[in-house]
C-alpha cells in the first residue's frame, strides 16, 4: 500500500484514524497497539512475506536493546553492541548485497556461483539504520525502558516506515507517551491535511509527469544528442526533486494526523551554493544518522586534516552503497565524497564565487551525478553524459524525434519546474507561514481534489526502491 493509492487514503488510512482516536479516549496501551498493529498491516499490504524479517529484526533488537540499557552485563557490553550491529548490517547485507557480491566475485575470478535473486525487502535500508541507531543509543545509556509494542511502533509507525525519515526514539517514543497525542487536535489536522496536499500533488502532477520524460531519455540512451540528452538528465532530477520532497510532506502530514512530529527530512536542496549545503538539505536524516554514528565515532575531524577527508569519502560512499547493490551507487557516493572535500578545502582558501555562480557549480554536478544515479549501468549513465557534451551531436531535431515532438511543452514543464525549486517557498515554510483564508483553504482543497483525480495509474515512490 502506498500514500498515492485510493485503498490508503479512502480506506486505510480513515479506518486507522477513527479507530485511534476513539480508543485512544477509553485505553491508551489499546491505542498505541492498534496503531502498531495497523502499521503492519500496511508494510504487509505490499507484500506479506516481508512480514517476518521486521518482525524478527524487531524482536532481535528490542531484546539486544534491553538488555544494554539496563547497564546490568558491564563487561560484555561492548561485544553485545557490536554483535547487534553486526545482525543488522547482516540483514541487510544479505538481502540487498548478496547477489552484487556473487556478480562481482563472478566476474573478478571467472567463477560460476549461482545468484539467490533475493526479493529485497521493503524498507529494510530504513529500519535497519533506525534499529541500529537504537542500539548504538542504548549502548551509551541515552534510552529508557520501553515495552515490545512501543518499540515495535517507533520502528514501523506507518508515515515513516517505508522511505523514512530516518527517526531516533529521542525524538519519536515521548510523542507516543504523551496522554495528548490521543486526543484529537484540530490545528494539526490543518496541517496534516495541507502539507499531505501539497506533497500528493508534487507526486502524482508533477514528479509523475517528468517521469515520463525521463524513463523516454534513458531508455532511448544511446539515440540522445545535445538537447534530448540534457532533457533527460534535467528530467529526471526534477522528477527525483518532487517525488522524494512530495513523499517527505506526505509523511510529515500523515503524522501530524496522528500529533505526531516527525523531523524535516528535505529542505530545498536544489538552492544549494554548495555540495556540503546540499546534503544539510538532501535526506537530512540520513546525513544526521551518518555523522552522529560513523563519522563522529570515526574520528570525525579531529584527528587531522588527512584523516578529516579519509571519514568524509567513507561517509558518502558508505550513503552511496546504501541506496543501492551497484558501481553507478557506489560511484555516485564516491563523486559526491570528493566533492565534499574539495568544498572542505576551497572553504579554507580567502576565495568566495558569486552566490549565482556557487549556485551554477553545485547544481550542475548534482544533476550530472543524477545520471549515474539513475542509470542502470555505467555505459547507459555515459550515453547520457556524452550527449549532454555533445559528443553525439547537437541536432535539434533529435530531441524532438525521441519525445515525439514534445519538446516545447517539456521545455515549459522545465522552467515551471524550476521556478518553483529556486523561487518559491518550500513546503514546511508555506506551512509555517500561510494564513488562515478562505482562498488559502480553497487552493489546498483544489489541489488536493485535482491530485485525486489523477491517480487513476498508482505510480511507486522512487525511494521505495532503496
């Protein structure tokens, strides 16, 4: 099930939030339990053999967990954290890595091991990172005593399960401990209903619509010339922009339904002046999640300037291999590690570029790196990055042949695009900031009923597949 789907948002989801909220009134244990019971019917939705793994992974942590907060077993503590650390990065490492590493030992050693073609499950980067960040927590003596059920809701609370926030239980379990969160709040259905119109209609109007353009581009990639290679690339960064920023606002929306604050996961990136404000503004919570528990404990920057730039090149790709089994992942990581150096090191010199300018740089390397992001291999993310140089020619009429003389309306649906990326306030921001109208209401009543209306075709979350 998925937040751009009618069985979630005329039936799951209303059916959830009544349920919840009644009982919440008569029994809050009852409450917190039907919600983590209902989050699991939606991971399960999807595909119900997932089912088993997250709650394994669940079962396995919250008992490691436990028995680290109590503080009771001093002399083994250590061994017990990195015994739960190595069950997660086990997990996923299976699941996710296991057939890119027979490929590899494959190809490297002319072997003929077979593949598992394991079916990754859904969300497993998510939660595994999450329970991982728990235990670590745990270990330092920073959680309380909580039950199975409220352990098991910080993990699969249904608005962040499948393509995050990444959230910490610092944040997440006092929310659900508060008597108010059961009682229905008016101010956040507001601000629930709104920022999830605003995300739904990012979705399915615009970042579904690039998708169009984009899937075109790169399965056509060897055909591209100058303008459809450019096309391509620039398609499908703002199909990613809107797709991911639209599922950022559904989720945070969804929780507010509940009196639930879930943290800022995107902020505006594409107005970046450079790499290292863009990942303080790309998967926030991801970038939070590395620092705090792998560059930090690597040493972070202190322990020299060589050192400082070896922990951030781990970092990133450690983020590349993360969202995908590949070399183009692995690549893009390793792109955007050196790239953080070199705006590490152009920071220590007196030189400062015009903000026009950083902004130029820093968005024309994230959209090339999209490419090989997105592509499925490194000759198709080479096709486009050739023809984006224009090395397959320059003809106009290429790009009018491989999107069938669309290019024109593409070309709006681009400056569009990116007048709303670099000009206009970002979803949180409107959200902090509109005033109660009647043509306010009206405008978020009106996308809302126009995005319903297009859902006729579900489309996935490009994130679903991380």
């Amino acid at each position: 099930m998925i937040f751009n789907s009618f069985e979630f948002i005329f039936l799951f989801l209303p059916i959830v939030w009544s349920v919840f909220f009644l009982v919440g009134r008569l029994n809050i244990p009852f409450a917190r339990m039907w919600l983590f019971l209902a989050s699991l019917f939606f991971y399960g939705y999807w595909n119900p053999s997932y089912l088993p793994l997250i709650l394994i992974s669940m079962v396995v942590n919250y008992t490691v967990g436990s028995i680290l907060a109590k503080n009771k077993v001093k002399t083994y503590r250590k061994s017990i954290l990195t015994v739960g650390i190595l069950f997660n990065v086990g997990l996923i490492s299976y699941f996710k890595y296991y057939d890119f590493f027979i490929e590899n030992v494959n190809w490297i050693f002319g072997t003929g091991f077979a593949l598992k073609e394991l079916l990754l499950p859904l969300a497993i980067s998510f939660y595994t990172f999450q329970q991982i960040a728990y235990l670590v927590d745990s270990y330092r003596l920073e959680t309380k005593e909580y039950n199975f059920f409220s352990y098991g809701l910080f993990v699969s609370f249904f608005p962040q399960l499948i393509a995050g926030p990444i959230v910490h239980h610092g944040d997440m379990m006092p929310q659900f401990g508060e008597r108010k969160t059961y009682r229905v709040q008016y101010e956040n259905i507001s601000k629930g209903l709104i920022i999830f119109a605003i995300g739904l209609f990012k979705k399915v109007v615009i970042a579904d619509q690039f998708a169009v353009y984009a899937n075109a581009g790169f399965n056509a990639s060897e055909a591209l010339t100058f303008f459809s290679g450019w096309y391509a690339s620039l398609a499908y960064s703002l199909q990613l922009y809107f797709d991911f920023s639209g599922y950022s606002d559904m989720a945070i929306g969804l929780a507010f339904l509940f009196n639930i604050r879930l943290p800022i996961n995107f902020n505006s990136p594409y107005k970046a002046l450079d790499i290292q404000d863009f990942w303080r503004r790309w998967h926030m919570t991801l970038s939070g999640f590395l620092t705090k528990y792998v560059y930090i404990p690597l040493g972070g920057n202190r322990k020299g300037e060589a050192r400082t730039y070896v922990n951030i090149l781990i970092i990133f790709l450690i983020s590349g291999i993360w969202h995908g089994a590949g070399w183009t992942f692995v690549i893009w990581g390793a792109l955007h590690g050196v790239a953080s150096m070199i705006a590490r090191m152009w920071k220590k010199t007196p030189y400062r570029l015009p903000k026009w300018l950083a902004w130029f740089i820093t968005f024309q390397f994230v959209n090339a790196a999209f490419v090989i992001f997105r592509a499925t291999s490194m000759e198709q993310a080479m096709d486009v990055l050739r023809a984006m140089v224009g090395l397959n020619g320059i003809e106009v009429t290429g790009a009018m042949t491989l999107f069938n003389e669309t290019s024109l309306i593409l070309f709006i649906y681009m400056l569009l695009g990116m007048f709303i990326v670099l000009m206009m306030r970002n979803s949180i921001e409107i959200l902090k900031g509109h005033r109660k109208t009647v043509a306010f209401s009206l405008f978020i009543a009106g996308i809302l009923f126009y995005s319903v209306m297009q859902l006729q075709q579900v489309s996935e979350f490009l994130y679903f597949n991380f």
